[in-house]
C-alpha cells in the first residue's frame, strides 16, 4: 500500500547535463512502490511544486522522494509544497543527485547509475519515516551582545531602538573597541573618536540596554528562543555611582604599567580610566598591577585615602550575573598578529619600528604625544617613514594565507596623515597589491600618491635593522627589479588582522565553528553571512572576517535584523526529527548523556530522556550507544540499513 | 598467600550476617582437580569453595544474571550478591559501574591477589606435562605452581603454564573489593602488549587474510558472548530482534525487517559479529580471556581485544577499569584527541 512519488529535477544543465534524468525517472517508476516518477527542469520553481502538489493529490502519494540539490537548499521548500498539497511535511525527503553525484562525476552512465541508487535509497527511507510535528518553544525576547566595539554597539543599538531589551557584554572597562583608538578614518578623514562617542552614550543612556563592562561570558546552555548565559562581572574596586572623576587617585598611585590604549607607548596607574570618553565613565582597579590586591599586600590604599566620595571598594568580589536570552550576536572584535612573530622587522627591538594601531595613537589628538609625530625613541620627528603592508598577512608558508583586507587603506591614510604633519618628510609603502575596492576607496590612495607624494613600491621588506641611529629597510621594488635600501626614521607595519584573544574559548561555549584561520564561520559563505550554524547565534564584526568600519557596521545591523526576526516571534519551531529513547534496549550507562554537545539527555530512574527542544537531532547518541537503544526520528538504524540495501540493490 | 580458610572464613560471615544474598566462588569438578563456579547460599556450604590456579573464571558475567533476575521479579531480594575476583575480575566491575549496570552496594567483593603468578592455561599445562595426569594443580612457593602427578610432587615456573593472559596482566591485586586476601606483591608484567607483537609486523592485507581464515573456522556458538562479562545488553545486535521496534512501527514495517547480522557461520557474517564486537568491547574489555579460553575453535580473540585495548592507551591515554568513576572511552572527548587516524 506504499504509494511514493518521485521527482527528478534537471536543474537546468547542473544535473541534466551529467546524469539522464528521464532515465533515473524511469527506472524509479518500476520501483516496487513508486506510483508516480516525472522529470522536470526546475523542481524549485512554482510549476515545478505544482507538479509535486497536483501529483499527491491525483496519485493520493503517502510520500514524496524530490531527486534534486542538497537538502539545505530546496528540503524547506518542497516539504512545504508537500504540506500545502495536505500530507505531512517529514513524509518528504530530497536525494540529493546533484552536489553528490553530477557536480562531482563525468561519466554520464555511471553518474546515472548513482542517481538511481541515491534516490532508490531515499525512497526506501521515506516510505520508513513517521509523520511528525515540529516541537514548539517559547522565546524569551532579549538579545545578547558580545562585544562592545562599533559592530557591537550598532547591533545593540538596532536591537534596542526595535524595542527589545539588549545586554550588551564588554570584557575591558569600557566600551568603544578599537574605533576608540584611531585617530581619523578612511576615506574621509573625519575623527574617529567623534562619529563614535554620540553612539556609545547612546548606548549608556538607552533604557533598554543593560551595559555590562569588565564582564564576560562564562557558560552558554539552552537554545534558539532560549540562552541562559553566566555572565561574571570582573570587580571594579571603584563604584561608578560615587566616582565624580576627579582623577586624584591616579595622581597617588605609585604603580606604573604599559598603558593599553596607547598601545603601551605610554603608561597608565594601576587606577586607571582607559580613555577621557570611556563608558562608564569611571575608573577601574587592574588587579593585577594593584599592590593592595595581593596576599603579601604591601598597605598601599593610596587611591582610596585621597578618594573624597569614597567610591573605592576593595572588598568588591567578582559577581556571577545569569540571564535568560533569545538570541545572541557575538562582535568580539579583532587583536594584531603578534609582533614577536616579526622579529626580522625589528619590531619589539627597536622602539620606532611601530605597528599600525600604535602609529594611530601617535596621530590621534588624545593620544601619547597630543597629535604630533615623534619617534618613541627620542621625540624627534621622523623625516622619512617606512609603511610596511602585509606583515603575516598573505603569506601562507610563514604565517597567515589571508588578506586582512584594512591594511591598504589605513596605510595609505597613514602615510597621507603622516604628510600633513610632516610636510618635508617623505612616505615609503612597501605593498604588494593595493586592494581599494570600496566607495571611494580608490580615489583616497590615488590623493596619497598624487597630492601628498607618497612614494609606492611593488615589493616585500626583507629586513630592518639598526645602523646609527637610523632605521635600514632592505626590501626590493619587483617592478624595476632593484633593490632598494632606505634609511628610515621610523617603521610601520601593517599587521596581520586575527580575531581577538580568547574568541577561541568563547566560541567552544557558545558551541560555534571557526574558519581555518580562527575567525567565526559563518553559515553560508554567501547566502547566510551573518548567521552561525548554531540557529539563534549571529555574527558581526571583524571576528567574522578582517573588515573595516562600514562593513562591521552593516553586518551588525544585519545581525541585529536576523536577531529581531527571532526575537519577534511569540513561539518557534524546531525540527521534530530529535532523538528517541527505546526504553526497553536503554541500560541507562549514560554514554549519550556524556555525548551530547547539546545537553539533551538525561537519566531519569535509570533510563536515558530526550529533551526535544534541546535535541539537534545530530546523531551522536545513536552512534554512541551500544544497543541502539537512541535512535534519531526518521534517520533510525532501521532506516539507514534500508537506504544502505536499496542502494547496494538489495 | 591467599588462605582458603580466611576465605571460607569471610564467606561464612557474610552469609550467616545476612549481608549477602549468595555467594559466588569457585569448587572442584567432582574429586577432580578443574574448577568450576560455585553458587553458595548456605553457611554451611562455604567447605566446597577452593582457590587453586584452576580458578580462571571470570564470575562478574554472572552479575547479569542477577540484575535480570532482579528485573523479572515482583518483590526482588536486593541484598548484595557476593562475588569472589581476581585483579583483571574487579576490573570489569569497575566498567560495569562505570557503565551504571550495577552499583557498589549491587556487589559484595572479596578480591583475591594473584601475587606472583595468576592462573594456568590447561593446554600448556598439559603439553609441560607431556600426557600424564595431573592429580591437583596448586600454588607453590613465591612464583611457582605445585601439580601433583601420579602422588609425586611437581613444582612448575609459573610463566611456563601461565594463562597468557596473566602474563600481561597489569593488574595482579584487586582494584576494588570489600576485602582481600593475599599479599600486594608489585609484578613487572613485562611488555604489556606482547601477544599481539608478530601481528602488529603483518602488513595489512595479511592481517585481513589472517583474520579471515581465524572467522571462517567459528560457529557462531556465541561462547565467547555469553562468557563475556561486558556483554550484558538485553538485545544484543547479533541478535537484533527488537532493535527499532516502537510503539509507532507497524506491522508491515516489523515484517521487511532484516538483520544486522544473521545467524549463519559464513564469512562475511562472521566477520561482521566479531569486528561490531570488537568495537563494542574498545575500552570496555578488562581482558580476562575468557572468551578465548571458551572459544571452542581456539579463534585467538585476545589478539582482537588487546589490539584495541593498545588503541585506546596509545592514542587517547585511556586504561580500561582501574577508575570506576572514569567515564567510558567513546564518552571522552578533548579537543587535542589525535585524528590522523582518520582517513
């Protein structure tokens, strides 16, 4: 009594061309319960599901086989197509004849054979599958932001302004990231610092976003519509409520540390605020600097004796703060490579080699030498500069095969800037593309070589060394094919973008992938740029992929709308093809248990239970027990041997 | 020494105190010299236990016994069942604890030290004897077997009729019990993996071809199944009978159903049912032997078991059974777990 249908798409020539699909039609058609095969050119397409509809309803088809591209493309729209035509959803499955057999064979014959055999065995699953319903799931309507830098800010904004609640979680005492640091931004020279303050106070004044600085994510459980996450909340020592700013502690403090906003080219107190804008606006304690936070303390308390409000507190403990999410945007940003990776440019042995944040600092008005140019090492101008671009960056052998994308142009505005300062020096970019694809873009490194004279050259930097007093680049320009020696004042290199430290151990406990390269992966190189494959979790920023600032701020828009689709619904569905139990095979050794990524199981009076909301149906269980005793809907052992007979043509 | 009657003793205790339910240890075969297990119920009967070389059983198997039994009754006796074990015996205690089967208070144990020696293989025994009869097969002094032949003592090297087990044995002392008898003797057992070196020199095709001639000579009497104490699921896949069967599968579906494997010795199935238990046994398997001593074909199971038993240890650091609150191997996973294995 099986009546199955099966549809054989042509995808145009993308399956047609390497596999006969009338023949795969045909041969289906006198499989034992099949009572309906047809082929058409695109399955996907409204005629396409028409066929499909129409065909369930004339044949009265129990199941539906669609021999076509990969179930994450078209599963949703065919089971969909089957759904309207009045049968259960889950009694729909596709064969995947195209990436799995004609993308990736020649050989029309025996490229047909295997489509046959694929849908043959899909066939034989479907008629095995159970008609399900998707389990529903309540969403808690507040997002999670990680990340407080400009892709975080603006995913927390949109998110906010849309009118749910955000948390947004920053792991240094303030917000900002490093847009905070730079001076002035490509291609339009406008102050970093002044596009970016109006929005950061935005983000402390919004009554719908709880700013929580100095904290991080310690655990993420639950699921889409439902995160619970432990955020800790590192200790201050200052109460921000009391703090009026007067800035007396740090004038009593005797500690004296590389200060980090200034790249360490100057230094900051153990009590310190990282910048004049910081948000909050408060100081923080850095315990590891503070000699009072030690167990040897040496009674300092300085800060606190000359602290009129009394805001300082050296019994603040470090605070676990749980909150129920629905769905969360990690921004966590990006760090420089590191420079000791670099030791045949000098860098971290001679103090004026510098890297491109450094250099910022030194042209930012709030920076170490109030917007003038001088060399760390002496104070003293520096006439001729090196830009060195690339550095770790598209170098597959020694370092990282990818372009960090930014270098290019923040280098060409770095050594405009420098021109504007110094008019009478002279700028060397030592690059090897220039890559200026962006509005604009083009235009800004053409005025850097045409109106500030910086003098381009096609090539690497073999070496920088020290030689009296000056700094000696030995590089080559592969266009003249000479080699070039400069006498330089001063080195920039353009490191290598790498998403920031600790994203790694981020990503393990929020349960998403990284690329090759260590950044975020997101779902679709393409299609679903902003999404990971965990559903509910969006991407945004430099953590994803090297990105400058219009980039970062779109996809955090982009996040932030992906967020508010979820966050909107009252309910969700999730795929009901989750794991059973079969009771009587369980023994209740709890391997699943211990197996599941996503903490689904339980032991409950000896027996193992599935949570369904939290069940990805991602098989491991199944694979793990010993006695079949877990078996995934619809994709049960029993399933998977008729698949593997009917391909074998058993 | 171990002493016999410390052990009876112990027995004898825990019976007449109520605090076990039976005891399990081990008798002689009529007024023959072979061991075979004993089921004591009565304080009374402890005189019929021994502990002679002859003891290899592994008694934990009969744990499952009890559990279904349990399962099968209304009112259940839930006292512990008293169990008498080796050091490679305790060891598969500690998997089934592991393994949540039993728990500690399912069990009562007196662990026995193998001290200097362990049990005997019957075949080399009798090989060593060269066809006379023995009377009695004993522990001798440190180190060595006493087998009485024709009324005359013959004191034996113990590696010379050895289980070979025992001889790469890493656990010759309980690592769990209620009580035990004998002395903590630390025993170099030497390679660990030596019965498995002149396979690992085999290529990879003659190790196929080694295997295949090994399976096609088993009948499929499933000894080494039934003597196995892992091998306690109430359906096992060799037999899958049950195994997708719920409450939504219909009648037509229970009709197509096939087997994973069928009970017929051919090759190919044979092969099929020892590699699925080859791989269910990865980190479980304690190596007691029993399933080559049972096996009634001499297929050189061990070989199987210790292989996998050396995968585990080289490549994840796992040692099976000396950690009841261990988890499972296939349940440990780090993320620097080798995976050039994988091809």
């Amino acid at each position: 009594m099986k009546r199955t249908g099966v549809f054989v798409c042509h995808c145009g020539i993308n399956i047609a061309g390497t596999v006969d699909v009338k023949k795969v039609a045909a041969e289906l058609a006198k499989h034992p319960g099949v009572v309906h095969a047809e082929d058409y050119v695109y399955m996907c397409s409204d005629p396409g599901q028409n066929l499909i509809i129409q065909a369930i309803k004339e044949k009265k088809l129990d199941s539906v086989v669609v021999a076509c591209c990969s179930p994450t493309l078209h599963e949703t729209t065919f089971r969909n197509a089957t759904k309207k035509a009045g049968l259960n959803p889950y009694r729909c499955e596709i064969a995947n004849i195209r990436e799995q057999c004609s993308w990736v064979h020649r050989e029309k014959s025996k490229a047909t054979q295997k489509a046959i055999s694929i849908t043959r065995g899909v066939v034989e699953k479907v008629r095995r599958n159970e008609s399900l319903e998707d389990v529903s799931v309540p969403v808690t309507k507040r997002a999670l932001v990680i990340g407080g830098g400009i892709a975080g800010i603006q995913a927390s904004l949109d998110i906010a302004d849309a009118g749910y609640e955000v948390i947004l979680v920053e792991k240094s005492p303030s917000i900002g990231g490093h847009m905070s640091q730079l001076s002035e931004t490509f291609p339009t020279l406008d102050c970093s610092q002044c596009i970016l303050t109006p929005k950061m106070v935005e983000v402390s004044k919004h009554p719908r976003i709880k700013l929580m600085t100095y904290s991080e994510v310690q655990e993420v459980s639950g699921y889409v519509g439902n995160f619970k996450v432990k955020i800790l909340k590192k200790p201050t020592y200052v109460d921000p409520d009391k703090c009026t700013l007067c800035d007396e502690c740090t004038k009593v403090c005797p500690i004296v540390v590389p200060n980090e906003f200034d790249m360490g080219l100057t230094g900051r107190r153990a009590i310190y605020i990282p910048f004049p804008q910081a948000i909050p606006a408060s100081y923080t304690i850095d315990e590891k600097a503070c000699p009072g936070m030690f167990d040897t303390a040496i009674a300092c308390g300085k800060c606190a004796d000359v602290c009129k409000p009394g805001a300082i507190n050296f019994d603040m403990k470090p605070e676990i703060v749980e909150v129920d999410v629905g769905a969360i945007v990690v921004a966590t940003g990006y760090d420089l490579y590191d420079k000791s990776m670099m030791a045949e440019y000098g860098y971290g042995q001679y103090p004026d080699v510098l890297d491109g944040l450094q250099f910022e600092r030194l042209l930012s008005a709030s920076g170490p030498t109030g917007g003038r140019i001088l060399r760390p090492s002496d104070k003293k101008e520096p006439k001729e500069v090196v830009f060195i671009q690339c550095v770790g960056s598209r170098d597959p052998e020694l370092h990282w095969p990818y372009c960090s994308k930014i270098c290019c142009m923040y280098t060409a505005k770095h050594a405009m800037l420098y021109k504007h300062h110094v008019h009478d020096g002279q700028a060397y970019v030592f690059y090897i593309d220039i890559r200026s694809g962006g509005k604009n873009y083009e235009e800004f490194v053409h005025r850097a070589v045409e109106e500030d004279g910086v003098l381009y050259l096609r090539g690497k930097v073999s070496r920088v060394f020290e030689d009296n007093g000056k700094l000696i680049v030995w590089g080559v320009d592969t266009l003249t094919g000479k080699q070039i020696e400069i006498a330089a004042d001063m080195v920039v290199l353009a490191m290598a973008i790498r998403p920031s430290k600790g994203m790694d151990e981020l990503a393990k406990k929020l349960k998403i992938a990284l690329d090759k390269d260590g950044f975020l992966a997101e779902a679709h190189p393409k299609l679903r740029p902003v999404e990971s494959m965990t559903s509910g979790i969006f991407l945004a920023g430099a953590a994803q992929a090297p990105k400058d600032i219009p980039e970062a701020v779109g996809q955090a828009s982009g996040a932030a709308a992906k967020a508010m689709a979820i966050l909107s619904r009252d309910r969700l569905f999730h795929s009901p093809t989750v794991a059973r139990v079969i009771r009587n095979l369980c023994t209740g050794c709890g391997m699943c248990v211990s197996v599941c990524p996503f903490e689904a199981i339980s032991l409950k009076e000896g027996k193992a239970e599935v949570n369904e909301i939290l069940c990805e149906g991602c098989g491991t269980c199944s694979a793990s027990c010993l006695r079949n005793a877990i078996q995934v809907k619809n994709l049960t052992p029993h399933h998977i041997q008729e698949m593997i007979k009917a391909c074998l043509g058993g | 020494m171990v002493s016999l009657d410390q052990l009876k003793e112990e027995v004898k205790k825990a019976l007449s105190s109520g605090k076990v339910k039976y005891f399990i240890g081990y008798e002689n075969i009529g007024s023959g010299w072979q061991v075979r297990p004993a089921f004591i119920r009565q304080p009374e009967d402890v005189d019929r236990l021994v502990w002679t070389p002859a003891c290899f059983h592994n008694l934990v198997r009969f744990l499952h016994d009890e559990k279904r039994r349990r399962a099968r009754e209304k009112n259940p006796d839930i006292r512990p069942v008293g169990l008498v074990v080796k050091g490679c015996d305790s060891r598969s205690i500690n998997v089934l604890l592991q393994e949540k089967y039993i728990e500690r208070n399912d069990v009562y144990i007196i662990g026995v030290s193998c001290e200097l020696t362990g049990v005997i293989n019957i075949t080399k025994l009798n090989q060593h004897l060269n066809g006379l009869k023995p009377q009695k097969v004993l522990f001798g002094s440190k180190g060595t077997f006493k087998v009485i032949v024709d009324d005359r003592e013959i004191e034996i090297e113990a590696p010379d009729i050895l289980a070979d087990r025992c001889l790469e044995c890493p656990a010759n002392f309980p690592v769990i019990a209620d009580v035990i008898l004998g002395e903590e003797i630390k025993r170099n057992p030497g390679n660990r993996y030596q019965s498995i070196s002149a396979y690992e020199k085999m290529a990879l095709d003659e190790r196929w071809s080694f295997w295949q001639q090994q399976f096609s000579r088993c009948l499929r009497c499933y000894a080494c199944r039934s003597v196995c104490p892992m091998c306690y699921c109430d359906e096992c896949v060799a037999d899958s009978i049950a195994y997708a069967v719920t409450a939504e599968t219909t009648a037509d579906e229970k009709a197509q159903k096939t087997r994973w494997v069928e009970r017929n010795p051919e090759l190919s199935e044979n092969i099929f049912y020892h590699l699925v238990r080859a791989i269910h046994l990865a980190g479980r398997c304690v190596d007691c032997g029993e399933c080559e001593r049972v096996c009634p074909v001499e297929i050189p199971l061990r070989l199987l078991n210790k292989k996998m038993e050396k995968e585990a240890k080289e490549l994840f650091g796992y040692e099976v059974g000396f950690d009841p609150a261990q988890p499972p191997l296939i349940a440990c996973f780090r993320d620097n777990d080798p995976q050039d294995f994988i091809r």
